[in-house]
C-alpha cells in the first residue's frame, strides 16, 4: 500500500506542501461538554482522512485553549496528540492566515463555493451543536469581516434541504474535490447516505 509505505518524515513533507484547512476550536462556549467531546471525534476523524491520503489537504487547529478549552482538553487524551502532523495554535485563524486569505464555510452564505484556490485557507466551524445556535458562524465571521461560502450540495444533490453537515464530512468534502476535480463525485464519497443523498440528474442542476 503506498500510502502506508511513506514514512512519518515523507508524509510530514506531502502536507506540509499541501494547501491549508482550519478548523476554528474558538466556539467551545457555545457547546456542551457532550457537544465538545463529539467535535473532538470529528477532528480525529478529519485527521485520519488527511494522513491516508494521496492529495492532502494540510489541516489546522485555531483558537486552541489547551487549559480552559472542552474539545482541546477531550483530544489531549489522544496518546498520540503531540505527534500529530497537524499545527494548533492558540491564535485566531485571522492572526494565522490573514483576512484576506481566508474563506469561512457557512451553509447560511450568500456565496456557493465553486473551486478550491490554493493560496486561500479554507475555515470549518468546530462546533456541534444540533442547531441550536444556527447562523452562529456566518454571523461571526461577518463581524470579522471575513467572506464566507458554502458549499454547493443543493447544487449536485438532492434529497435532504439541510446543509448542515459535520466538521469530518466538510473536510471529506474538500479532500475528495481536491482529489477528483468533481463536485458530485466528492459528494457521493463523502454523504451520508442514511441522510437519502443522490446526485441531481444529469441537466437537472440547481441554479
């Protein structure tokens, strides 16, 4: 298997030449300890997905808060924590990045995401919350002046009007489109089929 045949060292080069996600770890307040530790399963996920790759996409941690943070706190029980070739910082992905080099993901944006620009940082909410806060991370990054875009599932997929998709099913997302160049391909890799996802037919595209 040549993905596990790279070493620690080659696949630590592979990512680090790749283009960045970030996942924002600063909405632990607004998440249950239950909330915190499912996100926290998310991220080990995403990881996961990132290091069996052939196409990664190089995945952060921001807004970090090792000593008072639920999710930091659930994946510091991660033995292998410490040796993960992924960056956490305690720094707003504003401070990392740069504003105008980020896009924070939203299913509430104006903007549908069409294709992945390599130079710009792509940011996933780190919050599981069961809509209880909806629009919670459009409206944050609109305070910071940041743009925002969703992604075109009603675009390519029909059967369910929600958007709202977990932190490791985005990443898929934007992994398998980096992978395969397709929108709908990258979907049906990634969906939850239980959810009754489908591609559109063929001509039938959502505007």
């Amino acid at each position: 298997d040549q993905i596990r045949s790279r070493s620690r060292e080659e696949m630590a080069k592979l990512i680090e030449a790749s283009p960045n996600v970030a996942i924002d770890l600063g909405l632990d307040s607004y998440m249950t300890l239950r909330e915190s530790r499912s996100l926290a399963t998310q991220v080990k996920h995403a990881y996961g997905y990132m290091m069996r790759s052939e196409r990664p996409l190089r995945l952060w941690l921001t807004g970090v808060d090792e000593e008072k943070g639920l999710t930091p706190q659930a994946l510091m029980k991660d033995p292998g924590y410490n040796r993960w070739l992924m960056p956490k910082t305690p720094k707003d992905y504003v401070e990392v990045f740069g504003r105008e080099n980020v896009v924070y993901l939203s299913s509430d944006a104006e903007e549908t995401l069409n294709t992945l620009d390599p130079k710009t940082t792509y940011i996933i909410g780190g919050i599981v919350d069961h809509n209880r806060h909806k629009g919670l991370c459009q409206r944050l990054a609109t305070e910071k002046n940041v743009r925002t875009a969703r992604l075109p599932i009603s675009q390519y997929m029909e059967g369910s009007t929600r958007d709202v998709i977990t932190v490791n099913q985005v990443y898929m997302i934007l992994l398998k489109y980096r992978e395969l160049g397709d929108w709908a391909k990258a979907f049906v890799a990634s969906m939850p089929t239980r959810k009754g996802y489908k591609v559109r037919a063929e001509g039938a595209t959502k505007k």
